[in-house]
C-alpha cells in the first residue's frame, strides 16, 4: 500500500489519494454507499488491510479542504474483538508499531502508534462515556 499517496479499499476497488476534496470523494463513491455525517466527514462500509471489513470514516481539513485523516471502526463486535481485529490486520499492513505503551483504559489493548512516510497510524482505546476504540490514520507533513 502506498500509504503516502492515499488509502487503497479492496471493495469497493477505490484508491483514495490524500489531496482529494470532498466533492471529489462524493464522485468516486458515487453509488458505492458513501454518505456525508457532518461537515467536512464521510462515512463508508469497506473492506481494507488484507479483507477487514470495517467502516471507514473520512475527515477533510478545514483549511485547505482536503483529505487529512481516516478512521477505522469493526461494527458489530466488542471492542475486545475489534482491537484484536484491527491490530493484526495493521501488523500485517504496516509491520511492527513504530512505538507502543500501555492502555490507558484497558490493559490487553495498548496504545500503539506507526510512524511511516506521510502518515502517522494510532490504534488504542480511550474513555468516552465507557471505553471506545479508536483508529486513525492522519497525513502528516513530515517524513520519518
């Protein structure tokens, strides 16, 4: 995956480039299931990383109105099962995290970070009205 460039979905078959607006995310999801929740965020069901089925969120900067962050989410399991999901398939994507540390909310989910060309990947779990998992793939302007 050129994960510098944009974020490859298996199904649909769609690359999403990291300079795409969000008028043009409309386009190329056009009848694929796409839908607006907010302002500047969209929301898909996928699959991604190797066959993970997930729901992706997209997240677009409000100053330069481009792509800058996805969100990964399993729906339908605990979040036991959609961390131990997730982390493997982004083991399998990305290779060994870049840096790990304790959960901050529950010890068998850690906090771990991938530092990579362009982008910056972090899996953990925090407290929001009980624990919730999160996912985050965010453009960054350095490389490492």
């Amino acid at each position: 995956m050129e994960i510098a460039k944009g974020f490859q979905l298996e199904q649909p078959r769609v690359f999403v480039s990291w300079d795409i607006t969000h008028q043009e995310l409309e386009s190329l999801f056009q009848g694929l299931g796409l839908r607006r929740v907010g302002d500047g965020f969209h929301l898909s069901g996928c699959s991604s990383l190797g066959g993970l089925s997930h729901s992706l969120g997209f997240g677009f900067s409000r100053t330069g109105g481009k792509l800058s962050e996805i969100g990964l989410h399993v729906p339908g399991v605990s979040i036991e099962e959609s961390y131990q999901q997730l982390q493997q398939h982004l083991i399998a994507t990305f290779g060994p995290p870049t840096s790990s540390s304790p959960g901050a909310e529950m010890a068998e989910c850690p906090h771990h970070t991938w530092l990579l060309p362009g982008v910056r990947v972090e899996h953990y779990v925090i407290e929001h009205f009980g624990p919730a998992e999160r996912t985050y793939i965010t453009k960054t302007q350095q490389d490492f």
